[in-house]
C-alpha cells in the first residue's frame, strides 16, 4: 500500500511556488490614487507613440493617399499596481497587427517598471535621462529614434500630470528620495527622484510633486520648487519632514518660515552606521527606539542621555550626533499623541509603496 501512494505521488506535479505580489493599497488613500494617475497617464501616452510608430502616421493626419491600416478606438484592460488596480486605455488598430510592448497582451501587472514610470513624469528631468528610463522599460525592443521621440512627448505631456491645485492649509508635508540606476554606454550613471507628500486636515494623503533634482543643484532649485507649492495654493503649513538636506532646509525656512522640521530618523542612522559593528547594530538601534518611544520630549531626552553614557565609551562622539541635531529630531513631540501617528520619524515615503 505505501509502495502505491509513493508510486501515486511521484506522479503528481508539484505546483511551481507563487511568488508574493507586493501590498495593494485601495481608493481611500488620495496619494494611490495620484500614483495610478500618474502610471496611468505614463503607460498611454507610450501606448498611443507605440502605434504611431506601428501604423506610420500621426493621429488625425491629412489623409496622403490609401491606407491599409487605421486606428479603430481602444480597449479596457486592468492592471495590477503597488498602489491598486490601474484601467488602462490601449489603443487598436484596424487590422489587429499592432501588439503593444509596454504593457504586454498577456501581462496583468506593471510591477517592474512602476519606479521608472514614476521617474519619467518628474519635473527637471533632462532628455538624456528620459531617454535612458525608457531603454531600461523596453529593453531594446524599440530604435534610437523611437526611443528619442518617446522621450520628447513624454517631456511635453507629463509636465501637467502633477500641477493641481492644492489646499491653503496642510497639516504636514513630508519628502523622500529614490535613486534610480541606469546604464548609459560603458557608464553606470545615478538619478535622485523625490516625491512630495502632503497629508490635509482630514488625515489624507496627496502627491504634491515629483522631482528630478540635478547633482549640481542649488539652494534655488528648492526655493523654486516651494515657490511653486505656494502659487498652487498653498499658504499654511505645520510639519516638513525629510532627511538632513540642507539646501532644502533653507527653501523651507524662506518659503514656510513659521513650519516645524522633523528630520528622518533613519537618515540619522544612516550617517554613523558605518562605523559600528555588526554585533552591536541591533542593540543601538533598540535603545533609539526606546529613546523615540518617551511619552515626551523630556523623557526622550533623558533616555537619550542613557544611550550616550552606554554607547560613548565604544564609539567615541556617538551622542554627539544626536544632540546638534535634537531640536529638529524632537520636533513632533510637541504635538499630542494622536497627530504623532502621522508624522513618519521612523522611515518615510517609498515610490515602490505607499504607506
């Protein structure tokens, strides 16, 4: 008998292990749903110079002698995003030659190339860099010349994607960076991409901004870029939360003088981990977190006295670090507990997820 069930049970195929699909967020969130915009907004515009590429003529084109082929409308299809479902408008041709490559026939998610739609609807980024997104989406599958033509009308027609209006008063603004590589010729070259996110009165989140920021950037270029949140509309602001950029301190002060900073826990982290031991990583970074556990700023910085009379006499200078930057660090203990669930000390937003 137990011959026969092994014999039975070689037989048997075993099922391929399904690979976890990332978290999908639902419509009560306004930032989702400004990312699927946005995704959206990237995949068609590609779709519709895909079949003009396809199909050889411009849409409503002089009609020059006898075509074969036209455009004949599009179809709904849905797509799986980190942020949701996306329906995307894909377009059709006449004949049904056309096979669409961004997005494949048989494809029903876009989870490899989200980041990079994202990329290509941020403001300042430069024709080369657009370029360079594009090649990493089709992997070759399309020419040079399609390739600079795509990124041409991408420029042109993202440009609007993010520029609403937005409300006079915000009750926190918080901004982080993802670094994109790309390969260009023998080169392997780095773009910073960083998302705006505003959270309203009523809790909610909202896409502000999504920006390109040069290598060679100036306090300028953030002082314009805040200049902009205040033309959109926006005039009261409580809370500003990023990492240490102090270039984009300084826009903040000159625009939103009146606005509290929280810097990024984990940016602080970041700047001394390096020279810590493997072995004692998860004890300090235990103790921070007990330290931003206090119920209050006083009690925090007591713990934080705690932590500096620990660690100092294994790495020398460590509590330093933490005390010139307190003020900005301890910032959201100064409001009550229910309002420091939404101020995100401890690791920020990522345009792979939004949460």
């Amino acid at each position: 008998m137990e011959n026969e069930k092994k014999k039975w049970s070689s037989r048997i195929k075993r099922q391929p292990r399904r690979r976890k699909s990332p978290k999908i967020y639902g419509d009560f969130d306004l930032a989702n749903m400004a990312f699927r915009k946005i995704k959206k907004c990237a995949i068609e515009i590609l779709y519709s110079e895909e079949l003009e590429s396809f199909l050889g003529f411009e849409k409503f084109a002089r009609k020059l002698g006898r075509r074969e082929n036209y455009r004949n409308g599009v179809s709904q299809k849905v797509v799986k995003s980190c942020n949701g479902p996306i329906t995307l408008k894909v377009p059709r041709d006449r004949q049904g030659l056309y096979k669409a490559k961004i997005v494949g026939k048989y494809k029903n998610n876009i989870y490899d190339i989200e980041d990079a739609l994202i990329a290509l609807c941020a403001q300042g980024l430069t024709l080369s860099d657009t370029v360079e997104y594009l090649r990493e989406i089709y992997k070759n599958e399309i020419s040079a010349e399609d390739l600079s033509r795509f990124a041409n009308r991408m420029i042109t027609e993202s440009s609007g994607v993010i520029s609403k209006s937005i409300q006079p008063t915000c009750a926190i603004i918080y901004m982080d960076s993802r670094t994109f590589k790309f390969q260009s010729d023998e080169t392997c070259s780095e773009n910073n991409i960083y998302a705006c996110i505003g959270i309203d009165r009523n809790g909610y989140k909202e896409v502000f901004g999504v920006y390109a920021v040069p290598e060679d950037h100036d306090e300028q270029y953030w002082v314009e870029a805040m200049k902009s949140l205040k033309t959109r509309g926006l005039s009261d602001l409580m809370i500003f939360c990023s990492s240490d950029l102090p270039k984009l301190n300084e826009a903040i002060h000159i625009c939103f003088p009146f606005a509290d900073r929280q810097k990024c826990i984990f940016s602080q982290i970041r700047s001394f981990i390096d020279i810590i031991e493997a072995k004692h990583v998860d004890a300090i970074c235990g103790n921070i977190r007990d330290v931003f556990a206090a119920p209050h700023a006083d009690a925090g910085l007591e713990r934080l006295e705690m932590f500096c009379l620990k660690w100092n006499p294994h790495y020398e200078n460590i509590g330093e670090i933490w005390r010139e930057n307190w003020d900005s660090l301890s910032a959201y203990w100064r409001y009550p507990v229910e309002m420091r669930k939404l101020i995100p000390i401890s690791g920020i937003f990522s345009l792979r997820q939004c949460c």
